[in-house]
C-alpha cells in the first residue's frame, strides 16, 4: 500500500499552499488583478483545478460504486470462497457497526468537547457554538473520498 495516496497528497500540497506565505498564493490566485481583466502567473493551474474539481464528486461516486461491486461481488475477497473466508460477511458488519458509532457518536462527541473547550480558552466564549456546527458536521459524515479509501484497503 501507499504510504502517501494522491488524496492525503493533494490534502498536505492543499495545507501548505493555504498556510504558505501570501506571495504564493498570489502567484495562482489574486482577486484583484483579476478584476481589472488579468491572471497571475500561474493562474491557469488555479482554473484548471476548479473546472476538474467540478466533477471530481460525481467521479470518485462511480469509482466508489465499482471498488465496492468488487469486494462483495462473487470474487470479491467478502465471497464465501474470497479472501475473507465464510464469515467475511459477518466480520465486515462488525466493522461497519463499529466504524458507523465511532464516526457518528464518538469522534463527534469527542469533537464538541473539544470546540467547547477551545472556545473557551482561546475564543472567550465569543462565538456560538453554531460557529463549530460545520466542522461537527465534517468529521461524522464520511465522504466518498474516504470511503474509497477505506474500499481500497479491504
């Protein structure tokens, strides 16, 4: 397996770009020498990364769709004769089950404690807690970008 996968590349190319210094930002994207009709230097990267970023969802759906015929397709390693054995099936809703409560109870859970908590240390309760809703949200659903990678490792 990959220790570096092209999402977790992309992923810290994303967050270093974003916390880098503004002159390189500026370099694929700056809004004002835009509105007056121009495009920085590397400006093209920037609207070819949006035009492919439209349909990458719908993409990655159909990918995800097809990865997961084939884990419990007739061959798949969840078949009774597959990799997994006769009671791959019952182990896979095992792990379903557990991956479904630590995704939707625990790691939100955990999470809320924890905007609580630095909201009011670092924030002095200035924020409402609707504030930390998004970021609650984002990390109890899985996206389809992680569930092809969880297809990939089964």
């Amino acid at each position: 397996r990959q220790l570096f996968p092209p999402q977790v590349t992309s992923v810290i190319l994303a967050l270093l770009l974003g916390l880098g210094p503004d002159w390189m930002k500026a370099l694929l994207y700056d809004p004002a020498l835009s509105k007056r009709g121009g495009q920085p230097l590397l400006g093209f990267v920037y609207g070819t990364a949006k035009s492919l970023g439209g349909g990458f969802v719908p993409l990655q759906m159909i990918s995800l769709g097809g990865r997961l015929v084939n884990v419990v397709g007739d061959s798949g390693p969840l078949a009774a004769t597959g990799e997994a054995g006769p009671r791959g099936r019952a182990r896979l809703l095992r792990i379903c089950v557990a991956v479904g409560v630590a995704r939707m109870v625990l790691t939100p859970a955990a999470l809320y404690g924890l905007a609580v908590a630095a909201d009011a240390a670092f924030l002095q309760g200035s924020r409402p807690m609707a504030f930390w809703a998004p970021a609650l949200i984002v990390v109890a659903m899985p996206t389809a970008n992680n569930m092809s990678t969880m297809a990939d490792i089964i």
